[in-house]
C-alpha cells in the first residue's frame, strides 16, 4: 500500500472560542460558516475526539489514525512510529485571538501522564499577524515561588509578576510546559505543540460566556505544573535568510524551521527517519515529488509522508513556509 502515500492535506477542524475573531477567514480565507467566533483551526490533529480526515486524494475520507496503522513508519518515520505507536505526536493550530485568551499553564509529561493518562504539552507560536499595539505573555518578569504565585493570585495582583512581550509578525516564542502565558488580543499565529489538550486556565479576566457563565479555572492543579523559573529573555531569536531552512526550535518533541523561498528549493530528508509539516503562511507554491504535484497555498498545512525523501518547492514569487519533524 506504500506506494499510494503522498502529500496529505486534511479538512480543516473549526473550534468556536469566547476569545475567537474573523482572520481566519479574513487572512487566511478560511470559511468557518455560521461559527460566532472562530478562535482556532486545527489543521493535522491525532486528538480524540478530533482525529483529522484527508481532504483530497486517493486516501480522501480516510483518519489520520487509520493511515497510521495501514502505513505505521513509511508515513511517520519508523523511529516515530516505534516511540509513539498509532498516537499522532504533534497538533499544528491556527490561532486567532480577537480578545487575550486565558492565563494558563498545561502539565508536563509526567504530569499528565500521571493525572490524565496523556502526553504533556509544549508548544511553539509564529507569529502571522499582530494589530498595532499587540502583546502577549510568557513566564514571569521577576524570580517567584510558589507562595509568592499564590499570593499574588490571591490579592488580585498577578499580572505584576508576569512577563508582557509586545509583539509583532514574524516573532516566534517557545512554551516549554510548565511555563505560565497567554495569545493577547490582535494575534494570528501558528501553533506547533504535542498532541494534549490539557490545558490549565489560571484567570479568564472575569468573562462570562453566551450564558452567563464563567469558564472553570484550573488554580490548584495548575500550582504543580508551573515552573516559577525566571529567564532573562523569552522570545526566540533568529536571523532570517532566503532559500535555505532557518532553525527556530528544536526541542525533544519537534524541530521547527522557517524558510523563505523566492526560487526552486530542493529539500532531502534521505537522513531523517520522520514526517515533514509543511504549514504555508504567505505566498504560495507547487511541491514537486515522485509522484505528481501538490499545490500549496496560504493557510496550508501539509503532510509529507516520511516514505517521500525528496521534494522540490517550487514558488510563485516569494513563499515563506514553517517546516516541523522529529528528530530526537
């Protein structure tokens, strides 16, 4: 069955969020329909509950779970498919935050394991887009312990310990698990993450949903999952180069690269044992492999079968990609 395997884009999954906007319609042209607030695409999801379907191709209609077990390492990559069996490791989101989400924390792996029987969750953001003005929040803008979380949280006085970041596109952050943040209003990113939904809601800025109702806050378990470490900085730098893939994170669950590409760029996996996202944020191009052509535009995101170990990018004008695989 190997030799059916190629680029695989799947249907979209459209999450309603109290927070959610409208950029993912207007900038990435994404139709979510009658939803009032779209706040999140999940484009390549092994989520129970929100397992991905292949949109197009010989293997239309088929779950991302079911090519797993028909295909197992040709299309994770054999070192995957050993560590992680029929589990899809990773969850790649689009984020729209039309009002700062909540100030949450989400577990580590052994937390979660032991507390929920999952993976834990660290996560990356790329930032697309951010209105004038926009920021977020990443750890803490001073050393802290527990009791001084805690008594901050108490008094009504968090935000004085937490670090603000004012933000821009092409800004790219890294969330360890364990570490205290939130997407501020006016952002449009991507989220590369491991595949958990466990999520820690320490404050909801006293929001109440289309009922009434605030959402339930997580303090006391999230005390035990917050690493209360200080970082002199937060943002991940990098220095931006054409045609050629350009490292932003690369942790134990992914490695993730931007390249921007203006001509033919041919990429060789021959030395990696593991699937290839691509996830596309401006412009758009053809990925060319051995067996045909894949279009690739704006709001894309893509999987390359770890089977395929050659490609070409081929773009119209300027492209500008994020790349993720597993490497350790």
């Amino acid at each position: 069955m190997t030799e059916n395997l190629y680029p695989l884009k799947f249907k979209t999954i459209f999450k309603d969020k109290i927070w959610g906007g409208n950029k993912i319609n207007a900038v990435l042209c994404k139709d979510f329909g009658d939803l009032p607030n779209c706040g999140e695409t999940w484009e390549i999801s092994g989520v129970e509950g929100d397992i991905s379907i292949v949109a197009d191709g010989a293997l239309a209609g088929r779950s991302l779970v079911e090519l797993i077990e028909s295909y197992q390492g040709d299309l994770l990559g054999f070192k995957v498919y050993n560590k992680y069996g029929s589990q899809f490791p990773l969850l790649v989101k689009f984020i729209d935050a039309n009002a700062d989400l909540s100030i949450q924390v989400h577990p580590d792996d052994e937390l979660a394991k032991a507390r929920h029987n999952s993976f834990g969750k660290t996560e990356m953001w790329y930032v697309f887009q951010a209105d004038e003005g926009s920021s977020l929040i990443s750890g803490f803008n001073q050393p802290v312990d527990k009791e001084a979380f805690l008594d901050k949280f108490n008094s009504g006085r968090l935000m004085d310990i937490l670090n603000r970041e004012k933000v821009k596109a092409g800004d790219v952050f890294f969330i360890p698990a364990g570490r205290v943040h939130t997407i501020g209003k006016g952002l449009l990113l991507a989220e590369i993450q491991q595949t958990s939904d466990i999520t820690y809601r320490i404050y909801d800025f006293d929001r109440v949903d289309s009922n009434g109702q605030k959402r339930e806050l997580h303090v006391e378990e999230a005390l035990d999952a917050i690493d209360y470490s200080f970082y002199d900085h937060y943002r991940v730098p990098y220095g931006d180069q054409k045609n050629t893939p350009v490292e932003l994170v690369s942790c134990d669950y992914f490695t993730t690269n931007k390249i921007t590409i203006n001509q033919t760029l041919e990429r060789d996996y021959s030395d990696l044992d593991s699937f290839i996202i691509y996830i596309c944020f401006d412009g758009d191009l053809i990925l060319d492999y051995a067996g045909g052509k894949v279009a690739v535009k704006k709001g894309d995101a893509v999987l390359l079968p770890a089977k395929l170990k050659r490609v070409k990018l081929i773009p119209t004008e300027t492209c500008k990609i994020l790349e993720s695989y597993i490497d350790r």
